[in-house]
C-alpha cells in the first residue's frame, strides 16, 4: 500500500472517532478504511485501494480521497455550517462596491489600452495584428473575469443586503456580458443544489460508459490509431477546443452537458426544448415565476446584443471583435475552466438520485491552486479567489468571497478527512481532466470516470 493511503487512513480512522464521540446516538456500519492497514489488505498494484476496487480509475494529485469516504462519514448541512464562524456570512456593501470598482476600473484601463492602439494605427482586419489583438484579448479577458464573478455573487445574494442595489448590478454586468441574469440565477442555484449528481445536475454532467458507440468509444479509436499518447493528446485537445470555446454558450442555448433529466433547455426560453424526464416530473429548469424571470433577462440580452450590432454596422464588425469578442471569448474560458475543475478529476465520483445529498455534492468539490499561475496571487485575487475558496461556495454561497478564506480554513479545520484540495497546477490538471474525464463507470454506489488501460497516459 502506498504511503499517501496508509497515512490517509489513519488521519481518517482518527478524526472519524473524534467525529463518533461528538455524535454519540448516531450508528455507524464498520468502515472499509478500518482495515485499510491490515496486511492482508490488497494494494494499489492489484487495483484495490482500502478494500474499493479501483481497477481503471486513474488517480489525481488526490491520491483517490474522494473515493474513500462512505455515506455514514459526512456530516450534516447544518454541522458544517455550525463549524463556520458568523462573521463570514455578512456582506458588507461598501466592500463589495470597492471590489466592483476595481474590477471595473482595472478592465476599463485594459479596453481604453485596446482603443488608444486602434486610434494610434493598429488595424483591427489585418492578419498581421492577430499577435497584438490576442494578447489585449487575454488580458483584458482575465481582467474582466473579476466582474463576472462580481456579478455571480450577486445573483447568490452575497454582494450586498440591498438587495434593489444586488439585483441592478448583477442584471448590468451580467447583461453586458451576454449573461441573461436570472435565468443563469435560476440555473446555477440549481448547480449548487444537485452537484455531482449523475440525473440532475447542472453542467459537467458526465456520461456513463456503454458498449455502445459512445464518448470512450471515440476515445479508444483514437488510441488504437495513433498509440497511447499521441491518441489521447488528440482527444484532449478536442475536448479542451468544445469546453473552453464552444462549451459556455452550448450551455446557454441547449444545455450542454447538463443532466440528463431535464432534456435540452434554452437560457433564452422560458420552456424546455424536450420534455422533462417523467421520473423527475416537477424538475423542469425555469418553473413558476422563473419564466417570467426568464423573460427580463431577455430584454438585458436583446439591448446589449442591439447595441453591438449598431456598433459593428457603424465601425465595422473586426472593430467589434476585436475590442469586445477576444475578451468575451476568453471570459467565457476562465468561466469554464473554473467550473469545470472545480467538480471534475479522474478520481472524483457522482452520484445517482438514490446516492446523493447536498452534503455529499458540496463536499466533492474541488479548491485548487489557482493563486500560482503566477508568482504574486494576481490572478486569484483579480478572480476574487473563486477557485481557491469554493468548496466554501458551495456549502453556502451568500458567504461574501472576501470572508470565503475564514469559511475554508473552518472547514479544512473539522472536515480534514472530507475536504478536496488537489494541488497539482492548474494547466496540467486540465491537461489530465481533458484527456481523461470522458465517460464513467460504476464502482460501488458511485459513478468513476472509466480510463481502464490508459491510467498511466494521464
């Protein structure tokens, strides 16, 4: 058995007493871990892991930790939010605002960069600028991501208690962003409802492997025609070109990569495109009062795409591209690539309507160390610590994301044994998520992406 296991299991076997004595009219069935020590206890090379067998999984900087906890072993809502200071679920207006304002005023210095060098003579329709364009697209880009967060946080509640205020800002920013306001509210609540489900979840759904032509299928051509590694570098490249391109606006418009249940949907639409799955009849995305809702985030979509159509018939559309496509495309990236990482590597399970709870999904999310894309915590603070901080987030998103730290160090502090932290850097986890995280299997009561044969490409 490795050592990282070993010494996860006695962490795990120790804090779990501790948990028991504080909960003592709670029965608990033995624990798999229990026995994870005992020598006759088959190991990582045969492809059992603390009595699971892991055969095809493919194991991230995690060492397999979120594989290794049974229902028994997760707290309530209600106990981890007992474990978080008070203090961390007040907004404060003024510092909200401040944040806003930076935001706003460091991408307004990067789009006023972006007109000076078009009014000084860098063309806009030339191949030749592309180089320039590119590089005002990342930065401007990764700067203006600081106020789609922003926005987020207000569609959470978490910006302010004004709510009228709330409301004015995420609509605007959001709006501007080719975001339609509450009817992402509506679905990205929903996310936070049903994470890592296998049915209902919302984004990042994963499909599960067949026999059938499928996803692994596609995947496993490409092996037997190029080997391994060329094979596999292929399919990752294509999967990062859907998700990171294509991926966010596939969602707004059918639903891409949304569970299963709810058929296409249409952010712009107020019903579904296909019918609701019959076992879920009352899950329809946008019910009741979120249709009208649905509706006025409509017209904040229709006033800023009107206006982007009047600025490209007077100046041209490369004009438009180039001052306002680059950074939303790259905006649109960071959104992904946050999101996607944040509840997806190749040891992190879902979870069937049977399984899961919104402990279980909050708890297999996935903070990483987005802080050292570069050396000095830029990014992670221009990005107000959205990938540092959200398993926070997700056990309560109206935690403001300047007191979400508290929030995660209490959480690290009394869940060690549950909380996911992956270190591995950020473009090589990608890297790996995009390679391997195609379709899943099952293993116990937990659905695992399947990379039988391939676990050492990743």
């Amino acid at each position: 058995m490795s050592n990282d296991v070993l010494a996860f299991s006695l962490t795990r076997m120790a804090v779990r007493q501790k948990y028991r004595v504080s909960r003592p009219h709670q029965s608990r069935a033995p624990s798999r871990l229990g026995v994870a020590i005992m020598p006759d206890m088959a190991t990582e090379e045969t492809g059992m892991v603390a009595g699971i067998d892991l055969t095809g999984v493919a194991k991230s900087g995690m060492g397999y930790k979120a594989m290794m906890n049974e229902a028994e072993d997760f707290p309530t809502a209600g106990e981890v939010r007992a474990a978080i200071p008070r203090e961390a679920f007040e907004p404060d207006t003024l510092k909200s605002l401040g944040y806003l304002s930076t935001s706003v005023v460091l991408t307004s210095i990067c789009v006023y960069a972006g007109v000076a060098a078009m009014n000084a003579g860098v063309p806009t329709d030339s191949p030749l600028a592309v180089p320039f364009w590119a590089l005002y697209a990342v930065v401007t880009g990764t700067v203006g991501m600081g106020n789609w967060v922003l926005a987020h946080e207000c569609g959470h509640g978490a910006f302010s208690k004004n709510k009228k205020l709330q409301t004015a800002v995420g609509y605007t920013i959001h709006s501007l962003l080719l975001v339609p306001y509450f009817s992402w509210q509506r679905s990205h609540a929903v996310h936070h409802q049903f994470t890592n489900h296998m049915e209902l979840g919302e984004t990042h759904v994963p499909e599960i492997g067949s026999s059938d032509e499928g996803s692994l299928q596609r995947r496993a051509a490409l092996v037997e025609k190029f080997g391994v590694e060329t094979g596999l570098n292929i399919w990752g490249s294509l999967q990062a070109f859907l998700h990171l391109v294509l991926g966010w606006p596939a969602y707004l418009m059918i639903g891409a990569t949304g569970g299963p249940a709810r058929g296409l949907t249409n952010h712009l639409l107020p019903d579904p495109m296909t019918p609701v799955d019959p076992k879920f009849p009352t899950k329809e995305l946008f019910p009741g009062k979120w249709k009208q809702k649905v509706v006025e985030s409509d017209i904040g979509i229709a006033a800023v795409v009107s206006g982007l159509l009047v600025w490209g018939a007077c100046n041209g559309f490369d004009q438009v591209m180039a001052l306002y496509g680059g950074p939303y495309l790259i905006i649109n990236a960071w959104l992904v690539l946050y999101t996607w990482l944040q509840h997806t590597d190749v040891d992190v399970p879902h979870f069937t309507d049977e399984e899961h709870n919104f402990v279980k999904g909050a708890l297999h999310t996935i903070d990483r160390p987005y802080d050292k894309l570069d050396p000095w915590g830029a990014i992670d603070f221009l990005h107000h610590k959205i990938g540092t901080t959200h398993v926070a987030h997700h056990f309560d998103s109206s935690i403001p994301h300047y007191k979400a730290q508290i929030a995660t160090d209490a959480i690290k502090e009394k869940f060690p044994q549950l909380y996911l932290y992956e270190p591995t850097p950020i473009f090589e986890a990608l890297w790996r998520v995009c390679k391997g995280c195609t379709a899943t299997k099952k293993v116990g009561d937990k659905y695992v992406w399947d990379n039988e044969g391939l676990e050492e490409g990743l």
